[in-house]
C-alpha cells in the first residue's frame, strides 16, 4: 500500500510504500533486524517521522515474551495477526510492538527523530511521548491506521546484536539489534556492542 508523507516539514511530497502484512508474518528475529532504518509515522494533526535504530524480538519459549504463557486480556493484540501494535505499560511508560508471529513481537527501542518529533526518543517510553503513541493505539493495525512502519529505502551499513536491556533471561540470546554507531540508540553505557 503507498502512503504519501510530506518530508522536511512540508518542502515536497514524497511517496513511500507501507511495509505489508507479509513483512510482520515471518521469522520475528529476522524482523527485527529488518526494521532497522524503516520509519514510523504517525499522521494525527501534523505528521511525525522517525527512524527505527535499535528493537528487540521476543520470541515463542522466551520467558520474556508477555505471550510465554498463553493469551491474556493484557497481551491480546499479541495474537490479533501480524503487523498488529501491541502497546503495554510499565513504570508508567508506554512501549509499543509490532507482532509479528502469533504471540511473537518486536520492542521497538529507540527511534532517531527525522520530522515534527520534539524531545527524546532513545528508549521505549520516550519514543512512544515523543510520537504521541498510547495504550488507546494498542490492537490498531500499522497497515491501515494513523501509524504506519514505512520503507523509505534507506538501508544501515552496519547492524549489531546484543543481550537485551533489563532482560535477566536468556541473557545468552543476542535479541536486541542497533544501527551501528547511531547516537539514538538507548542506554548509552550499555551500548558497547551497538558502537
């Protein structure tokens, strides 16, 4: 599906092709890497664009997974169909997913602002204030709603995997992945591995 966005505050309209449900409805480790470089724009009053730069993937088996054991009310949208946003809460920040597998998803971590995005965006709860993404945005889908994950053909030269942030299981997976040297990407002293 082709979305138009205006770029750099309205200079000109550019066309940029929304990513399709099969982009989501595949390996969710490979997804997540995937997303690396692709932007999330949000369209509610003035548009708002940012670049994806560091996600994690939670996968079946992973203890971390909100989906490990089973359907709940709370991870619902986890089971909704791939390229769902599953957005929860915690310590009073929102953290928005895009599922990819059936109880399978994708933490979008941080974000490098590209336009209309005020403040901080290196983490989960900043970038979800930063975009103006809430708990009332979980279930919507990013095929055919105000946000969207679209490929605007930028590819990152360098992708590096480490342990997830504030994970303390399967800290022998490397499911976290940033764009090499990207000042955006979050927790700083602990991004040795994303420098």
């Amino acid at each position: 599906m082709e979305k138009k966005m205006s770029t750099n505050s309205g200079e000109k309209i550019q066309r940029y092709i929304a990513l399709p449900e099969s982009f989501y409805d595949r390996d969710t480790v490979l997804v997540a890497q995937e997303l690396l470089g692709k932007l999330i724009v949000t369209r509610r009053g003035e548009n708002r664009a940012a670049r994806i730069v560091e996600t994690e993937a939670y996968v079946t088996g992973d203890p971390a997974n909100h989906a490990f054991k089973g359907q709940t009310k709370r991870n619902q949208s986890m089971f909704k169909g791939s390229g769902t946003l599953y957005v929860y809460a915690v310590h009073g920040q929102n953290c928005m997913n895009a599922v990819t597998r059936r109880g399978e998803a994708v933490l979008i971590r941080a974000v490098e602002p590209v336009e209309n995005v005020g403040g901080r965006a290196s983490g989960p709860g900043l970038l979800c204030r930063a975009l103006g993404i809430t708990r009332r945005d979980d279930g919507k889908s990013v095929l055919d709603s105000e946000i969207s994950i679209i490929d605007d053909g930028y590819r990152p030269v360098s992708i590096v995997s480490s342990p997830r942030i504030g994970v303390t299981g399967w800290k022998d997976h490397r499911l976290r992945f940033c764009i090499k040297d990207n000042p955006f990407v979050s927790k700083k002293k602990r991004q040795q591995s994303c420098s």
